[in-house]
C-alpha cells in the first residue's frame, strides 16, 4: 500500500491529475524514489524469507519472533521461619507448599519460573486485555529478530475477535500450545492420571464473553465450572434475578395458581 501511495503521489506530481497522499505530498520526485526503494527492498527481503520458509515447511505460527518478558523479582519473597516451619512439622502441616513451573499471563502461553520468558510466534497478539480493558501490562515484549509489529486500536481489535476464521485459529493455539499446561497444572487435576484428563481435555469448550454478559447467575444449577483464562470477572452477591422457591409463601403459589 504504502509503495502504491508513493507512486501515485509521483503520478500526480509530474501530471496534475490525481490525489497527492497526506504522507507524501511534501517529499521531492528525488526523495519519493528514495522512499520507493527502500520499501521495495523491504518486501524483497520480506518475500525471500517467505519463500525460504516454504522450502523448509516452516508453518508462520511455528516461527518464535518475539518473547513475553516478566521483568520482576520473582525470587526475593521472605522464606518462613525456623518456628514457623516447626510449627508446621508438629501441626502435620508439613511443607506443602511448592512453587509453580509457569506463571499465567494474558498472553498465547504462560511465563516459564525459570526464564521468565514466553515464546511469541508469528502471528500471534499480545497485550490484548490492555487494549481492552485498560489493564496493566503483565509483561514486556522483547523481539528476538526483526519483524513487522501491527498495533491495533480497540475498535479493530473487537472486529477480530468476531472473526469466526481467527477465533477458530486462537482455539487451535490454545489447544495445542497452553491447554495441556494452563489447565493440567490446575489444583483440582492434579490427582487426574493422565487417560482422564485426556478424556476432560476433550469435553473443554473455549467461550467468550462480551463485556457486561452475565456468565452465571447466584443460586443457578451448575452443570460445569469456567476456568478464566484472560480478561477480568466481577462477583456480584444478593443480585440474582431468577425466581427461587424459598421467596414464595404458600399464598402466593395459590395466586399463581389460580391466574
């Protein structure tokens, strides 16, 4: 788009006729060619690597061009005492407590304990709950080589999300990147041997919510639970809407009843 802009512009510059584009109405014949070039050389380069890809049978999604940094100390929180740990000892409460192997981010996949480091392939967003919900960052983004970065605004993003082609892309991602450690290192599976959690695995349905639904109502037969994998869940008490039988006396049955 921008080397069509570029000719046009000169187009319209050395005939009179045409549009003049805001970005480029100022630059000289000398320096439109300039900026020509440059872009030309850009999307040879851009089209070389493609093309090796192919050669290779390198899928783009599989392509790590990026990583999710948390730049934190993670490793500094105070250690118990020698009295709390013999209390423990004594009380059975032994030491349980084991610290995790990655930390969930709002991101394609978690930050590993170690690293403190994500892969981001190519294709792939970040930063998503941040456009959307105003929420801080929960890492920084580090590109491991050059690469073409495309920002998107709130509105833009909304009509991605609806794309049904890309949502069934994110499910895939999902389900063979993060599932099998977002979900498996979850408390209530841990006891799980692994054939039943690969029958759970396959009964996983991935909604989304627009902002303000209401997932649940209190008081609501639950026939499964929601893990939250990103975005932000408000807990609402004494605010139910559907009628329960504990509000009705026996008079106001017999009115319904009777109309």
């Amino acid at each position: 788009m921008q080397i069509k802009s570029i000719e046009e512009t000169s187009v319209a510059k050395e005939t009179g006729e045409g549009t003049l584009h805001q970005y480029y109405k100022e630059d000289s014949k000398k320096e439109l060619e300039k900026l020509k070039t440059r872009w030309q050389a850009e999307v040879d380069q851009l089209e070389r690597k493609v093309a090796d890809c192919n050669a290779k049978n390198i899928e783009p999604g599989d392509r790590h061009v990026a990583s999710a940094e948390l730049v934190v100390n993670i490793e500094g929180h105070r250690k118990p005492g020698l009295l709390h740990r013999i209390s423990n000892l004594f009380s059975g409460g032994g030491s349980s407590t084991t610290n995790p192997d990655f930390i969930p981010i709002d991101g394609p996949a978690d930050i590993d304990i170690k690293t403190k480091r994500a892969p981001l392939h190519e294709g792939e967003l970040f930063g998503e709950m941040s456009c959307m919900n105003r929420a801080p960052r929960s890492a920084t983004v580090v590109a491991e080589e050059d690469c073409y970065m495309l920002e998107m605004l709130r509105n833009v993003l909304d009509m991605l999300h609806n794309d049904p082609k890309y949502k069934e892309k994110l499910d895939r991602i999902y389900r063979e990147r993060v599932l099998d450690g977002h979900i498996r290192r979850l408390p209530i599976f841990q006891n799980v041997s692994d054939e039943d959690f690969a029958d759970v695995k396959e009964r996983i349905e991935l909604v989304d919510f627009e902002a303000g639904s209401v997932v649940f109502e209190e008081f609501e037969d639950s026939d499964s639970f929601f893990v939250v994998r990103s975005g932000l869940v408000k807990v609402v008490k004494n605010a139910w809407t559907l009628a329960r039988k504990e509000e009705f006396k026996a008079n106001h049955w017999k009115e319904i009843w009777r109309h």
